[in-house]
C-alpha cells in the first residue's frame, strides 16, 4: 500500500476536481458504472467522468428511462463520446446475464478499462427475496455486481494486457455501514433470528442502539443490518478479485465509503428517523455531502496511481473522504473473501474461472 496522490483531498473535495487531476486515467478509456440516476452519486460520477473525453461510458440502471435521462444531459453537455444505455436489475440474474451478453456483444469495444459498482439499496422494511432466493439487499448490492463484473471479466483482461500494472481496476462502492455487520455466513438470508447465529455473525448491536435502531437477540431480519452486512461483502469482494486477479492480470480492485447524500437510496428510509439521526451527529461533524461530493472518493479508487495491491493485513482496501480509510478487520479478512467467494458461486450457480 503506498499514500494517495493528492493528501489535499477530501470529504468536501467535487469528483470534477480529482477528474481533472486523473485526466490521463480517464481519457480515451472505456468505463462501466452502475446505478446511473440524475438523483444519485452515479450520475455525478459520470457527470465528472465525462469531462475529461472517456472514450465510452457504459451507463446501467433498472430503469432505462432514467438511464436515458443521464445520456441525454451529458451528451448535451459532452457530446462526443460514446455512451451506451444498459438495462439491468441486479436483483435478478436473468437481467444481468442478459446486460453482460450484450457487453460481450459489442465489437465495436472489445476492452473495459474501469468498472466502478455504484449501484445500491438501503433499508429495505421488510425482508423481501430475489427472484432466485437472495435476501434482497445482498442480492442487489453484492450478488449482481459479483454476477456482472465476472461475466464481463474478458473485456477487463484483455484491456489489461496493454495496460500499466494496476490501471484497471474494479470499484465496489460500500459503506461506513460495514460497522452494522460481519460476513454473515451460516445464514446469508437473515432467516435466522440473532440468538442462534455465531457469535462473530451476530449484528453490532451497539451501533444499530446508538442510532435508535432495534437489535433484539429475537429478530431475524434487521434492515440496516442486511444493509450492512451487503456493504461488508461488497468489500470483501474487493479483496477476492484482487488475490485472485492482481498478480495474474494486474487487475486491482478497491472499495470505499462515498459519505451520506441525498439521494434516491434512501428512498425506503423512515424519513422521520433519518432526521433524527442526521441531528444526533451534527454534534460530531456530520454534513450531507452534494452527490459530486459524495462521487468525489469514487474516483480517487479508480484513477490515483499510486494505489496499488493493498497489504496482507487488508489495509488500503478501503477509502474513505477521498484518503485510506479502516475498515473492521473482519471486512478484509483473505479467508472470509473466499469463504464469501465461494458462497456467491453457489448463489449464482456458476464456478468463476479466467
């Protein structure tokens, strides 16, 4: 692990401050992101992206229409590149089997150069399965992008071969929430109530009490706790793809905190406890960041170039206000990271071999 580039950075720094200052990571380059919507950080992560001449932007989302509504700003705004609208839920595997067939389909961009999994849901109030079984939240937030970013794996490796150890890289968006829960492993859909989990799988209960959030041993299913747990595996994905990718490809994969915004994440939120949550943490700092803000660390995993294979002891997976954050040891735990990888093929029915 080495230090970031710009130490000037950070949580009030705009991701069109760090594109300028990664240019050269950026142009003539071809990048996926996920949960592209003019109300969320993937817009504002494509908004910056786009002034520094990528030369294609793959834009997913659920909704085609909102998608659609991205392409048509930033074109308006930066017209000449080469912006591709993918439809896909990443709750559901058929969708995202289809999204990466048409990826693979394209002649006309036979490399992907940065994949940053932005994509997210939070605070879901009752727990709701996939259509393959998978709580949601770990369905959407981990299982989709682990399903996606393997599938489209060949256009990463080739981009690769030509390119300077490290510059491709794989983004996974994840959460200070990591603090809520660990990988969850014997019972990966919160069908289990607290008091029969392992002691290690078991949500921070003091955490969710500080925020005013129910952590009875009796309940199975905790939202913030599912949400947490997904933000968990999300790193721990960073640290698979890198044990397994940076040494045979010199592909690097890093994960982040992205700070609280505004924006359609929270849509499933109880606004009157959200509320009174952000007034308890004022005390201690907090601010809302704007979704340039809040897409600003995004950019700094995917374009400082001196980040690199972070060390054995986990730290540098993790950012956090556009610097090296801490995330809990058990986020980047190596045996956890193939214990999850394991479990995610099993979910997807499919073995990951490149």
């Amino acid at each position: 692990m080495t230090s970031v580039t710009h130490s000037e950075f950070d949580g009030k720094t705009d991701a069109s401050t760090v594109a300028t200052a990664f240019a050269s990571g950026i142009k003539d380059r071809t990048i996926v992101i996920t949960g592209v919507n003019k109300r969320g950080i993937g817009f504002a992560t494509a908004q910056a992206l786009a002034s520094q001449s990528p030369r294609c932007l793959i834009l997913t989302g659920r909704s085609a229409t909102k998608v659609q509504e991205c392409i048509d700003a930033l074109s308006s705004e930066y017209p000449n590149i080469d912006y591709r609208l993918l439809q896909v839920d990443l709750s559901a595997q058929e969708s995202v089997r289809k999204g990466a067939s048409a990826v693979l389909g394209w002649a006309d961009v036979p490399t992907i150069d940065l994949v940053i999994n932005n994509a997210g849901v939070m605070n879901i109030p009752e727990r709701k399965l996939s259509p393959e079984g998978i709580e949601m939240h770990l369905a959407t937030n981990h299982m989709g992008h682990f399903l996606l970013t393997n599938l489209i794996m060949p256009k990463l490796i080739t981009a690769a071969k030509n390119s300077p150890k490290a510059s491709v890289r794989i983004v996974n968006v994840s959460s200070v929430a990591t603090y809520l829960s660990a990988l969850r492993a014997s019972d990966m859909n919160f069908s289990k109530p607290t008091s029969e989990l392992p002691e290690k799988e078991k949500p921070n209960a003091e955490f969710l009490r500080g925020g005013g959030l129910a952590a009875d041993e009796h309940l199975s299913y905790i939202p913030m706790a599912a949400y947490g747990h997904s933000k968990t595996c999300n790193i721990l994905f960073s640290v698979g793809l890198t044990q397994k990718l940076y040494d045979k490809y010199g592909i690097l994969s890093l994960s982040l905190h992205p700070g609280e915004t505004r924006s359609e994440l929270s849509r499933t939120t109880d606004q009157d406890w959200l509320e009174k949550a952000t007034k308890s943490r004022e005390s201690q700092g907090f601010f809302w960041k704007t979704q340039p803000q809040a897409a600003s660390t995004s950019l700094v995993a995917a374009l400082d170039p001196k980040l690199d294979k972070p060390g054995s002891d986990g730290s540098g997976y993790w950012l956090n206000d556009c610097r090296f954050g801490r995330a809990p040891p058990y986020a980047v735990d190596e045996v956890d990271a193939q214990k999850l990888w394991e479990l995610s093929e099993g979910f997807v029915g499919q073995k990951m071999d490149w």
